[in-house]
C-alpha cells in the first residue's frame, strides 16, 4: 500500500494538519486510472485473414514512431488452453518488459479455433500453424510503421516448432526466430518424453525403465488416436503425429535462439541437443544459438524438475529474459 506524505505543525497545544499539496496530487492519482497517452507504446486489437480464417491478436507497437521498427509475431503452444491471455504472464515478464517497446512491435495472435480465432485447432497441421504466423508477418508488413525487413517469429513449445517451419519456408518473410522449449525431435519422441517425466517423478522410476515404459504407451496412445479420435487432443495428435522437425531444422539459414529449460519435463534439454547433433555432425551451423538455462523448467520459470502443486508464483529466470532481449538487440534492433 502506497502512504502520501502530510506535514503536523502544533500550534497553542492543537495539532493542525497541514496537507501539503504533493497530498492532493497523491489523492488524486490513488483513485485516477493511468494515461496512456503518457506512455511510450500501445496496444490495440487486431484482426488478420488466413485463409478462410479471421484471426485475431494483440498488437503491441510504439507510440508515434518517426522510423519504421521492427516487429515478432509470438506463436502459443498446443491445445485449446493455449490463448493469449493464457500466455499473458509469460510475454509480459520474457518479452514485454525487456524489450524497448518504443522502438520494437509485437503482434500476439490466437491460434486457429482458440480464443477469438477462426477455425480448428485440432485439424491443423503445423504447416497449416505456420502459414498463419506467415499471414501474421504479411499483415504487419502491410502496416507503415513496421520494417518488413525485419520481422522475426518466436514460439513457445508447440510454439517453438512452428517457429522451426517458419524459418524454414519463409526465409524471405521472417529474418529470425526464437524457439522455447521448442522440440527439435519429433512428435512421438515428445510425447515419450512427458510420459517418462511422470514416471520419474510419481513413481520413482529410473529413468531408462521409465522411457521403456513410455514408449509402449506412446504406441497405444498413437493407436487409439489413428483409429477412433474422439476427444480434440486424439483429434489433434492423429493429425500432427508424422510431425519430425527434421525436415525443416537443416534448411534453416536465418539466425535462430533455440532455448532449452534445464528441468523441463516435457522437453529434454538432453534429447533435444542429442537430436541436433545427429543433424549437424559437424556442430550446428553459427545462425543456430542453442541455450540450457539452469532450473529452468518448460515455461522457463526456476523450478525442480519434480516440483509439484501451482506455479503461479514461481518467478521467472532472469537468465531467460537476459538472452532474449540480448538476441532481439543482435538480430532485429542493430540490423
């Protein structure tokens, strides 16, 4: 709670309170909403079209800028819970309050089906993901303020693959590209990876014997899914369980951040870096910046690997926010 200062001044044996004018100021600002026309950028609702399907976001952009700015288009991870305003706290405290924002935009959009979005999520592909984020940056580059030069594409999880597709198809739309937590393994080595997680955590399970485990019920759940898909996720997993970043990972020639969390149990940091290596046998090429950052877990909020009960007030990783905002200033603020 925020005090306002008062001054007492005693006179003949009664104290007279004397409320300084700073007092009626403070009065005023404690009941005022804040001005926004104060601030240095805004952010306003938009709507794109892709395909068949209206999409709709939030646009974050400078206020009055006389140059044109860069800009990202984020794109959320997997299933019907992943909006925007899902996704609020983690762009605000990785992107938001690290970047310039009166010289760099945003544009943060929900995906097909979700949120106010057009379409089904659960029968899109990710190259059917990653066309949107296309008509994300072609919508941005439609406006004056933006530098369509310099438009880059970031991901969280499933996110972070369509990042992946992104940068792969649409070289000459998107300079760059941050992956978090974005596998660089297929589908099926994902799912494993979450079942074995469980495994090693609930039932104490050594990890070889949990990801042995986890493979025969990857098989039946792929099964199921390929044979009667009712829910939206089986919906989902039948359509996207093909999906091997490998065929997109190797023809990446734009710099891209990929960024592991340390305790993620959804995302070996360990496979992944595995996978790469069997991509590249001559070490990753130099636009490609792979990071572990420690005790981070998938969100890339400091936790054990085990950790159980809520996550809301975990605090982010400072490293995290560090080496974003340094690869947006090398890739899209110095360019």
């Amino acid at each position: 709670m925020r005090f306002c200062s008062i001054s007492c001044i005693k006179v003949s044996g009664s104290v007279i309170i004397v409320l300084v004018s700073t007092l009626v100021l403070c009065i005023k600002s404690l009941g005022a909403a804040p001005d926004s026309s104060h601030t240095t950028f805004q952010k306003v609702p938009v709507s794109f079209k892709s395909g068949d399907n209206l999409l709709k976001g939030i646009l974050i952009s400078p206020r009055g800028a006389k140059t044109k700015v860069p800009a990202i288009v984020f794109c959320v991870g997997s299933s019907r819970s992943s909006t925007v305003a899902n996704y609020a706290s983690l762009l605000d405290s990785l992107f938001e309050q690290h970047l310039p924002l009166d010289s760099i935009a945003l544009l943060y959009f929900d995906k097909r089906g979700v949120g106010e979005s057009e379409g089904k999520w659960y029968n899109t592909d990710f190259e059917g993901r990653a066309a949107d984020a296309k008509a994300a940056a072609d919508y941005l580059a439609s406006l004056p303020m933006i530098d369509k030069s310099r438009i880059a594409v970031a991901g969280h999880s499933q996110g972070g693959w369509i990042t992946q597709v992104c940068l792969a198809k649409y070289p000459d739309t998107f300079v760059g590209g941050i992956s978090l937590a974005g596998p660089t393994f297929d589908v099926k080595e994902q799912v494993r990876n979450d079942y074995a997680s469980v495994l090693m955590c609930q039932e104490q399970m050594k990890e070889q014997a949990a990801r042995e485990k986890a493979l025969r019920m990857v098989k039946r759940d792929f099964f199921l899914a390929s044979l009667l898909p009712v829910q939206e996720n089986w919906k989902q997993l039948k359509v996207i369980r093909k999906f091997d970043p490998g065929q997109y990972l190797p023809f990446i020639n734009k710099p891209i951040l990929l960024m592991f969390g340390e305790n993620d149990a959804l995302v070996s940091p360990k496979y992944a870096i595995e996978t790469l290596n069997k991509y590249f046998p001559q070490g990753t090429p130099s636009n490609f910046k792979v990071l572990t950052v420690a005790g981070a877990n998938h969100s890339f909020k400091v936790a054990d690997f085990c950790h159980k009960g809520p996550t809301k007030h975990l605090p982010y990783s400072k490293e995290s926010k560090k080496q974003i905002a340094a690869w947006v200033r090398t890739v899209l603020l110095q360019s």
